[in-house]
C-alpha cells in the first residue's frame, strides 16, 4: 500500500459514534475512511451494553442476535430496601457491543465505507489550504492521510480533540470510573430488568447486573475517581449475600474483566466540538448521560448529526467553522427516548446528578427515597 491516502472525511474511531457518521456519509456519496486502532471492530471493548430499544429504528438495524436481554424493568436496591419500577411503554435492550458495533461496522463498509483496523492516528497538522495531514501508524505500511475534514471519534481521551485543543484534559471531577466483568455459571431470578444497588458503605457508587440470558450477565461498578473501592468487584461477588441473590449463586464463573472511563457532561458536552474542518462526537465531544453512564445512544445521535452537517457543508463547499456550527443545534434536536431531544435528556439527568446520589444517603427519610425513586424512574 501507498505511504499515503487522500479523502473527503477521515474519521478516527470505529465505535458507534464514528461507525454512524461513516455509514450515514456513504448513503449521502461522500468518500470517507475510518481509521481503528485496535486489530477488530469491537475488539477490547468495555461496556455493558445497557441502552433504550429505540436506538436500532433510530439507526436503522434490525433486532439482530447482538441483542441478549429485553428489559422493562428497572430494579433499584439500597442497603435492605429495594424497589422496583416496571415499564409498559418503555423497552431497554442489553446488547454484546461488539456484535453490535461489527453488525454497524457491515452496514457501513455495504454502503461503501473504507475501516482500516489497526491504524492509529498519532498526530495532525494543516496543509497551506487549511486541509488535514494526519500522521498515522498503520500494519498496512500508511504514513499520513489527507483529508478536507476530520470527526474525532475516539473515546474519551480524544487524540482529535487534543492535537486540535478542544478537549482539555478531563479533571477527576469530570468522569466516573467503570470497572466490570461479564460472569457465567448464574441463575438469574429477574432477567428483564436492570438490577443497580446502592450501599452507604460504597459511597458515591453503585453497582449493576444487566442480565444476558438466565445463565450470563454483565456485573460492574461505577464510582467518581479517587473512591480506591480497587477490589469491590471481587470482594462483593466473593461475599455479598444480595448480589449471591440477584445471581442466583455464590460461586459464578468470570469470563471477563475490563474497565474504563465515562467523561460526565457537565462541563461537557465540551465548549468546542467544532473548529475549522473538524467535529467531535460521541464519548470524544463528552456526550453522555451523567448518572449511569449510557453512551451508545447520544453516540449515535451525535454522530449522525455530524453527518447532516457534514453533507451540508461539503454541498456548500465550505466547511470552515462558522458552517459547520450548526452542528452543535443538530446534535442538541436528536430525537432521544420519549419525545425528549438529546439536550433535554443530558440536560435533566445532569441537574438529577446529585440528587440522585444524595437518596442513597442515611440523612434520606425512606418515604422519599421511595417517591423519589418512582419520579426519577416514572414514564
Ligand atoms: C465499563 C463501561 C460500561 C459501559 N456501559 C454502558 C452501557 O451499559 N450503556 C451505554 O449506553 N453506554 C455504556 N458505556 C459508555 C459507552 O461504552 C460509550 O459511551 C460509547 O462506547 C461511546 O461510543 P464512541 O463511538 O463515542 O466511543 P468508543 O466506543 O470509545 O469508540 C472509540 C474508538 O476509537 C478508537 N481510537 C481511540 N483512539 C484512537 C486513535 N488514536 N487512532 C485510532 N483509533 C482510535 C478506539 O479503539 C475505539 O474503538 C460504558 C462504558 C464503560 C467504560
């Protein structure tokens, strides 16, 4: 292969925010390659694949085998309390993320969408016209890609964002940390529900089952930075007569462990997802809902949205930042669950952010916790 590649749009990232952009630029003609660091789609991925059903009409894929659980059901525990809040209207999905981002990945390159895995972008630079030269280590021998426009798509430590200084460095107080394990060997009592327990011994955290099936299940905790709870995982799977419950066992099978970091939003979505020829989406440009940490959807969105502005800068041959601002109103209108937009859904879990965790709190009457909890989980 040549040292060097030319193209309309690059975009760095094969999750679902850049696999969506991908997909939705080639269905509109506009040539664009994905870049992918890792030797796979969906490889070394961490994520409980927790989301709303409606993202797949959003995007437009069928109920596939990705799909491991339907759920109704949100399931609330606190120390010896626990509450239950069952949907009629609404319907949650547990998928394995990496079937789901390599059923996205297909639909993409069908369309005609060009992923090259194990291509990490290093750095970028302009040209004298304003376009892009990323530097890139590739195993197919590629050096530099030239582009008009670029989307950072990368993750939450974005290379984008940095090399172009729209994502400062996230402080502590800006994400939550997820350390999780997919678990074999159980008997699940309640499949159809996501189960999340909170103790005043584990402050500032929560911990969650979302089922795979009666017999699997993604377990994980979720904790603000600084917390050292470095071994909760092993020591409640190892001793909690709760979580013994949930599982249907003591002594379940670890198939997997993994972990990672969720940028909160606020601050975020960052100041700048947009510059010159450049815009961040998904878990680069900070969208995700601040309490459990769901991503996938706001990615898709986002990254959709991105896509709109993109067909519609390069239409009118421009694509300098003022253009391409209107993507911040596009990604704000998505359609998100329930007639709420997606500003309106960050937004309210944002300002629901420390209310929420102070219900799990000794100094909360029970009675308030419990209308809290029906407000917070009503349709
Ligand atoms: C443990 C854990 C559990 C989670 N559970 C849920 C859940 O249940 N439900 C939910 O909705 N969300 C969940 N999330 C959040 C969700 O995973 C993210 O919000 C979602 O993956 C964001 O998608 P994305 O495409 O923006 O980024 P990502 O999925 O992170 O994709 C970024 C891609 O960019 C690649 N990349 C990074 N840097 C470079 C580079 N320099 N060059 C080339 N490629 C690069 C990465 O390899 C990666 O494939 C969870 C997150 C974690 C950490």
């Amino acid at each position: 292969m040549e040292e060097s590649l030319q193209t309309q749009v690059l975009i760095v990232g094969a999750g679902p925010s850049g696999l969506m952009t991908a997909w939705r630029l080639a269905e509109a003609g506009i040539p664009c390659v994905v870049i992918e660091k890792q030797s796979a789609v969906g490889a070394h991925l961490n994520c409980a694949g927790g989301v709303d059903e409606s993202v797949l009409d959003f995007v437009g894929m069928g109920r596939g085998g990705y799909i491991k659980q339907h759920v109704d059901t949100f399931r609330i525990y606190y120390n010896d309390e626990s509450y239950r809040r069952r949907y009629r209207n609404w319907k949650g999905i547990v998928v394995s993320r990496t079937e789901f981002d390599r059923a996205l990945a297909l639909r993409a390159e069908e369309a005609g969408v060009k992923i090259m895995l194990q291509t990490r972008l290093d750095g970028l630079q302009r040209d004298e016209d304003g376009d892009f030269i990323a530097q890139v280590t590739s195993v197919f021998g590629l050096k530099t890609i030239h582009s008009r426009l670029v989307v950072g798509a990368d993750g939450p430590k974005t290379k984008v964002g940095t090399c172009l200084g729209m994502a400062p460095r996230l402080r502590p107080d800006q994400y939550i940390v997820f350390a999780t394990m997919d678990l074999g060997g159980l008997q699940l009592e309640e499949t159809e529900a996501w189960h999340f327990l909170f103790r005043d011994e584990l402050p500032n955290s929560y911990t969650w089952v979302f089922p795979h099936g009666k017999h699997a299940a993604n377990y994980g905790v979720g904790m603000l930075p600084g917390q050292h709870h470095g071994n909760w995982l092993k020591d409640l799977l190892r001793a909690d007569p709760l979580l013994h419950k949930i599982l249907g066992t003591t002594t379940p099978e670890v198939r997997r462990r993994g972990g990672g970091i969720v940028p909160l939003c606020g601050p975020r979505p960052l100041d700048e997802i947009v510059t010159d020829g450049a815009l961040l989406v998904g878990d680069a440009a900070g969208m995700i809902e601040p309490i459990f940490g769901e991503g996938i959807f706001p990615a898709v969105l986002s990254g959709a949205a991105a896509a709109e502005t993109i067909v519609d800068a390069l239409s009118r041959g421009k694509t300098d930042k003022a253009t391409l601002a209107v993507y911040d109103r596009r990604w704000r209108a998505m359609p998100y669950t329930d007639g709420w937009t997606l500003e309106e859904y960050l937004n309210w879990m944002l300002s629901q952010y420390k209310p929420f965790y102070r219900l799990f709190t000794r100094k909360t009457w029970r009675w308030k916790r419990r209308w809290m909890i029906r407000r917070f989980f009503s349709d």
